[in-house]
C-alpha cells in the first residue's frame, strides 16, 4: 500500500539534491573558471510480491548516482590585466595547497608581496620547475606565451605547469575554484593555449539554470501532492474497512 508514496519520496529525495545543486550554479555564475555541476539519476526496478504472475510487477525507484561536472569551457573575457590568464584546451593550472597540489581553471592571479604570483586565497602558481612562479620588484613586462613560459625585460623567468587528468570528473571541489585530484595523478597537458590578459568566464547559462530551477520546483510539488493524495487514499481506504469489522 505504502509503494507509491515510497517512489515518490526517493523523487523528492533526488529532487532536492538537484534543486541544491542548481542553486550552487547559480550562486557561481560570476565566479571565474566555475563549471557547472549537473545531477546523475537512473531507475532502480525491483520485484513486487506479485513477481510470479504472468505480468509479473516491477516498481521503478529513483536513484540518485551523483553528480557530474559540465566539462566545456565558458567563454573567455578580456581584462588586460597581464596575470589575469585563460586556458584554451583540456588543461588546469597547478597551485600549491597546505596539503599539496591543487588544481583550477581560475586564471586570475595577483602578486604577493614576496612577488609570487598567487590566486585570490594566496596559493602560488606552480612552474615546471616544480617551485612557485615568482617575478622581481623591478620586472614590469611581463609577457607570457600561449604555451606558458612567463617573461619579463630580464628574460625567461620560467614556464608555468599545465596538467591534465584521465577522468577530470574524478576531481574533488574543495572551495575557491580548487579541485582535488585525489589519488589521480597529473599528466603534462599537450593540447592547450595559454591567453594572457583574459580569463575564463563560469560556463553556467543562467537562463537555462532558472528554467531549470522552476521545472524542479514543479516536479516536486508534483511529488509531494502525489504523496498527499495517497496519503488520503488510504485513510478512506481504512476507514472503509474498519467500518465493515
């Protein structure tokens, strides 16, 4: 009897997690190198009691696998700011945490006043060189070429690493544009082009995350009114058969 309001609660259940993570979309649709996260479900069948009839009855659950990150780029915008950097390609830039390397798309760096170039939470860029990108008070010129080996009036100053991993999905958001690659390890990036004094735009699509938002909104009062609707049919069901004892 209960079945129906037990399909339509794993719904509800899968629904509120979707509705989190549109918001979450929403709330970074400005923020720099974001990728939008979208929702994994699939249809989880089992057996009924009535299994060896010749119709035998299956009832379809909602399974909430998880989530996925929206992997294509977001649009580029210049800045003309000379540390401000976009990738072009299937490439993240490798920054130093506490707890060791992390990676991001979030090119928009500054210098710190030990002249690292660090993002906004202060984690240096890393160069190939495995040792933080760092310029000298008196470099103004700074030029970098799309393949990131950084220049200044003095020379070369190094080249910056640029990683790419088997399954990018794998890696773990920890806050401030970082991923975690886990246990994955980082391979060179081949196919990629550094574009200095631009960075890479969120690729979330507003438009689409609000229409998004209100197709949740809806299948979840749906939901719901179909669990209070059951609800109420069995409370007349009993009260029937109660009245026949």
């Amino acid at each position: 009897m209960e079945n129906t309001s037990y399909i339509a609660l794993s719904r509800q259940t899968a629904l509120w997690r979707e509705l989190d993570m549109v918001s979450n979309n929403l709330a970074n649709m400005n923020t720099t190198g974001y990728q939008s996260e979208q929702p994994m479900f699939s249809e989880y069948l089992i057996q009924t009691r009535d299994s060896d009839f010749r119709l035998p009855e299956k009832l379809a659950f909602t399974q909430d696998q998880g989530s996925y990150r929206d992997l294509r780029p977001g649009a580029l915008e210049h800045t003309g700011n000379p540390l401000d950097l976009a990738i072009e390609g299937d490439a993240y830039f490798e920054v130093q945490d506490q707890v060791g390397p992390m990676y991001t798309r979030a090119g928009r760096f500054t210098l710190n006043p030990d002249g690292q170039v660090v993002t906004a939470e202060g984690l240096p860029l890393m160069t190939e060189g495995g040792t933080p990108l760092i310029l000298a008070p008196n470099e103004t010129e700074i030029s970098i070429g799309s393949d990131g080996t950084v220049s200044t009036e003095n020379g070369q100053v190094g080249k910056i690493r640029l990683a790419t991993f088997d399954d990018p999905n794998k890696m773990e958001r920890v806050g401030g544009g970082l991923l975690d690659p886990g246990d994955m390890q980082p391979q060179a990036a081949t196919e990629f082009r550094v574009q200095q004094g631009m960075i890479e735009k969120s690729n979330v699509n507003p438009i689409v995350e609000m229409t998004h938002m209100i197709q949740v909104q809806r299948a979840y009062e749906a939901s719901n009114n179909l669990i209070e609707t059951e609800y109420d049919r069995q409370g007349k069901a009993y009260g029937v058969l109660a009245g026949t004892n």
